[in-house]
C-alpha cells in the first residue's frame, strides 16, 4: 500500500515539474509556437505588470542609445518583430526627436490590443499588425532598423527569424536584438546560446557587421549589428509603400473607406483583390486574408 502511493505521489510531483518546465520556465517553446502565443495571449493583461518597465530606464537605455546609433537618421522606418505590448515601439515615439514611424508586429494578438490601447496617442505614427516573424509581409532591404527584444528564444527556429529579419532590413540598416543569459538559461537548452557563439553566427550567417554585445539587463544583453552594405535610409514611409500582399506578393494595399459599427475597417489588394480587416482596436489582421 505505502509502496503504491509512494508511487501515485513521485508520478504527481513528475508531472508537476514536467509541466512547471514546460508552460512556466520554457514558456512553451518545447509545445510549439501555437502553445507559446496562446500563453502570451493568457498573460497579455498582465505582461506590463511581470515586466515592470520603467519609463526611465525605457528612455535611457533603449530608446536613446537606439536614436543614437541611428543618427545622422532621424527619420527611420522602424519595424518591431515581436513587439508585445509595444514596448519599443512606445519607447522611440515618446522621444521628442524622434520623427520616424514603427510598425510591430506579433502572433499573440491580445498583446497587440493592449499595444494598441498604449499607442493611441501615436495612432498616426504606428501600425501594429497581427503577423507571425517567420514571414514578414514586406519588401528586402526596405527598413532603417529592425528590432526584436525578449523573444528570439521563443521563436521555434530563430535563425530563421533572423535572416527574415534581414532580408526586409536596408544594407546599412541597425538591428538590435537581445540575447538571454542568467540563471533561467538551462531551463531552455537548444533555444539560447552563449554570446560569443551569437555573435559568430549573426557575422557570419546573418550578414551583419560591427556586432556588439552590451551588459543592459539582469537576464539579456542588447546585441547591435549593421547590415552590411550601404543604401540610403528609407525614411518615415506610409505602410501602403512598404506592406507586400501576403495573396500575390505585389505592394497595392489600398485602405477601404467604410469601417463596420465597431470601428473595423478594411484592406484590399488592387492587385488580386485580397481583403484584410482591421480590428476595432486598429491592429491589422494579417493572418486573415480573404
Ligand atoms: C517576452 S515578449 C517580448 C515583447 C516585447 N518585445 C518586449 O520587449 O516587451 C515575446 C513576444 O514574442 C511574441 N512571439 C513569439 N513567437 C512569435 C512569432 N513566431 N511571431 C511573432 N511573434 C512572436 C509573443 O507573442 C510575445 O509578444
């Protein structure tokens, strides 16, 4: 009998554990992707709240060192690959000086409505649109700077995010990324490496330059890198000039006037004639082409 719930009790702890593991420490990276945007989606209410940004820290060590290594480029097109609740994009827009426009995107879309409730004073200014990183809806070599802090470890195969990535950044263009380090690391084995190996691979795989890796928070470091080759900044474009129909490939986006009653509104491919909404709180539905 003791044997017996000896045993019922080691098999409660182990699943216990194992689900500790797997939904809590890896954040559901081991489940697949639709497993770690369901508990982004889950916590999205309570993402700003576990997080605890600090306005000044937000202002002095991302916004303004980014504005920095922009210059003499005022006026970036910025894109945010798994923007969340819009922390970068809201971090650059609240700069005075900053005069250049932000798209983010993210597959969790309860965190683009809370983004979205925090951008409204920018409504002109940023786009968030609900899109997955592996496929960026964009042109190559189309943007100033593409950021995309706390997620690469979440991302299945992250390489492949990153040369995404990329691709739709401009030769001379900044990336800044993150990579995760601290105590949590070994609870993510295959997701995060050490950050002379990250560096190697974003020089040699990714085709950046001038890569360096900076202490910034207990649990990442800010990771820099340009895209080598030179172009001429793109500038704060419209999102029509830069958004390639997911359908048929071509950049004809064109804004439907009459919204539904909730406030949704409506894009549609002049070239193939795919539609795609837009929600009540502004985010684009780029998962839900029609
Ligand atoms: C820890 S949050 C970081 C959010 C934000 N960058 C920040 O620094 O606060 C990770 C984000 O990555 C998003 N994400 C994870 N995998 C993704 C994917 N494949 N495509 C797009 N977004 C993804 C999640 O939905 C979540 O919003």
């Amino acid at each position: 009998m003791i044997v017996i719930v000896a045993l019922i009790v080691g098999a409660a702890l182990l699943i216990v554990a194992l689900a500790w593991w797997l939904l809590i420490k890896s954040e559901g990276v081991y489940l697949g992707r639709g497993v770690v945007i369901w508990l982004y989606d889950v916590y999205a209410r309570r993402y700003d709240n576990i997080k605890q940004y600090d306005p000044y820290g937000e202002e002095h060590y991302l916004a303004r060192p980014v504005l920095k290594r922009l210059l003499p480029v005022t006026a970036p097109l910025v894109l945010d690959v798994a923007t969340g609740t819009g922390r970068l994009p809201l971090a650059l827009l609240e700069q005075p000086n900053f005069q250049g426009r932000v798209i983010g995107v993210d597959l969790s879309r309860r965190m683009l409505t809370v983004a979205a409730e925090k951008l409204t004073p920018h409504r002109d200014r940023a786009v968030l649109m609900h899109v997955p990183a592996e496929k960026l809806p964009f042109p190559d070599n189309t943007f100033d700077l593409v950021t995309c802090l706390e997620a690469l470890e979440f991302m299945m195969d992250q390489w492949a995010v990153l040369r995404e990535m990329a691709r739709v950044l401009r030769p001379g263009g900044l990336m800044v990324l993150t990579n995760r380090q601290g105590r949590d690391v070994r609870y993510m084995p295959g997701h995060i490496i050490s950050h002379p190996e990250f560096e190697r691979r974003l020089r040699q795989e990714i085709g950046l330059s001038h890569v360096y890796i900076q202490p910034w928070q207990i649990d990442y470091r800010l990771v820099w890198g340009i895209k080598i080759g030179q172009s001429r900044p793109t500038g704060p474009r419209l999102l029509p000039e830069v958004w390639r129909c997911a359908t048929c490939g071509e950049m004809q986006m064109i804004e439907s006037t009459a919204g539904s009653e909730n406030g949704s509104g409506a894009w549609r491919c002049a070239a193939c004639g795919a539609r795609i909404m837009t929600g009540a709180d502004g985010v684009i539905e780029g998962l839900r082409a029609t």
